[in-house]
C-alpha cells in the first residue's frame, strides 16, 4: 500500500518554509442541485415505473355499449446506487516530523475537494452523455431523442440542434408546451430554468434579463421577460463538456433525479504493523433520469 512518506514532503521538514499551496483552492460544488431532485435510497437500487393512464374518451352512441380502455405500467427506470471512494496513508515519521500540520488540511480539504469533484462530474455526465443511445433510460433512447416510443402517441421529442438564442428558446417553449402523456393527451407542462456551460453565461444574461429584445434594432419588449416564462432564471454548470449544449428544466415531476444511500462518512484509524496512519472517505449515490419530459434539451448546430 503506497503511503506518503518523509521523501514526499522534504520541504515540510525544515523551518523557513513560507507558504504550501495547492490545498486552499475554492471549489465549484453542488451545481448537480439545480438539475437533480434529491432523494434518499435504503436500497441497492430504486425503480420507477411508467404507468399510462387512459386514452381521451369517446363518444358514446344512445344505447350503444359504453368502451372499456386500460392503463398498465410501459417501461422501468433503474437506479443502481454507486460507491465513490478515495484514501491516503501517511507514515508515522512523516506525520511526526511535518513542521506545517499539512495533513490535517489534506484530510479537510483536499479530499473532500476530490470527493465533491466526482460526485458533481457524475451529476453532469447525465447531461453530457444525454444524447447518446449508449447511454438510454428506460424507454431504450438517449435521456434527450426525437424518438420516445410512446403507447398511443407515436414518437416524441425533446431535442432540437440549434445553437442558444431568442427564437430557440421560444420554440422549445412551445415544444414543452406541447409534451403530451404515452396516451397522446397534452399534459401542460412548462419551462421552468436554463441550465448552460460557463461559455454560454453571457448570450443568457442578455436573452433572459434585457427589458427589450436583445439584438435587435426595434423596441420589441422581451416577450418571454414579460410573460413571466423560465421563472428559475439559468444556473451554470462548469462541467458540462459540450460548450454550445444547452437545457431547459420543465414543471414535469420525476425528471432528473440523485439517490444518496449513503451520505459522505470519513474514517481514520492506525496501522499496528508499520503505524502508518490512514484516510478514508466514502459516499454512495447515484444521478439518473425517469421521465424525459422532464426536460428539453439542445446539443448546439456546431
């Protein structure tokens, strides 16, 4: 087992050293909060169940027999909690001639940073990946797809290709607007937030909050400012990988979701034989997706 001995850190040893750097970094963490609703799990994994409800109802002819439809449970999606975990061992020697205290701050900080780091590139990954069959939900096609097999209303979509603009995201609106059931009745749904890259931040700003229509030369009013739409504003997220990939959240229940089984836990203990001492932190969770109408989502045209 590798251990962090006196060689490793050879200048904490001496007197005279006047700073250590590299463990006092801030952090981008829980940005997975804004696109994940949380959950806790007392299971290996969870389930969630696509049960249709009814078809629209016919006309009944006077004295003709009254038609009988059924509602019954499509496709499943699966939750498979993951374990995340990472340790460091110092020697006794180490710990007993570091002149800095460094390892109470590489167990506070630094490994909490690289826990936290997973945990978020995890969450963003559902988005990263959202347009790739490799990467299905329940109904067997990407999280984002012009594709969803439905019961009784063909193929659905809730992707486009078009870069983040005015126009796009009002025709998406409209899009989630008209987001029906497996049965083919419209459920009303509603955008609520924008979720972007860092590189898109600024495109945002200007689309969502001028008072009159960005980019233009008249002194049409923001309509969607107006109408009060995307009331959640955007949020960023600094892992997203694809710079020109976009999202809109809807009012959809059992969208995106995050199991936690088991919360962030920390340990420490001694090694008898060489008295090394040794650091663990654990956690597990896991990011997912149930329903797509959850969200609508754009990879960009470029």
């Amino acid at each position: 087992m590798a251990a962090i001995t006196r060689a490793n850190i050879a200048k904490q040893l001496l007197p005279g050293l006047n700073a250590i750097f590299g463990v006092e970094y801030g952090s981008v963490d829980n940005e997975d909060e804004a696109l994940f609703v949380t959950e806790n799990s007392e299971r290996a994994f969870e389930e969630e169940v696509l049960f249709t409800g009814f078809g629209t109802a016919p006309t009944k002819q006077e004295g003709a027999a009254v038609e009988y439809d059924n509602a019954q449970e499509q496709w499943t999606a699966r939750y498979t909690m993951e374990t995340i975990a990472l340790a460091f061992s110092i020697t006794e020697e180490a710990m007993e001639d570091n002149l800095y205290d460094t390892f109470a701050k590489v167990r506070a900080k630094a490994l909490a940073r690289a826990m936290a780091n997973t945990e978020q590139v995890k969450g963003a990954n559902v988005f990263n990946n959202g347009f790739l069959n490799a990467f299905a939900g329940g109904d067997n096609v990407a999280f984002f797809s012009a594709s969803h097999p439905t019961l009784a209303a063909g193929l659905q979509s809730n992707t486009l290709a078009v870069d983040l603009s005015e126009t796009a995201i009002e025709n998406s609106l409209i899009n989630i607007s008209l987001f029906k059931d497996d049965r083919g009745i419209l459920i009303g749904a509603k955008g609520v937030s924008l979720h972007i890259p860092p590189q898109l931040q600024f495109v945002a700003e200007r689309i969502l909050k001028s008072q009159n229509r960005a980019g233009t030369a008249d002194n049409d009013v923001n309509a969607m400012r107006n109408k009060g739409m995307l009331p959640g504003g955007y949020t960023l997220n600094h892992r997203f990988t694809d710079s020109n990939a976009w999202f809109l959240k809807t009012d959809v229940p059992n969208g995106a979701k995050k199991f936690i089984r088991v919360p962030l836990q920390t340990k420490m203990e001694p090694d008898f034989d060489t008295g090394n001492l040794r650091f663990k932190a654990r956690k597990r969770f896991v990011h997912g997706f149930s329903d797509w109408r959850g969200y609508l989502g754009s990879s960009g045209s470029t």
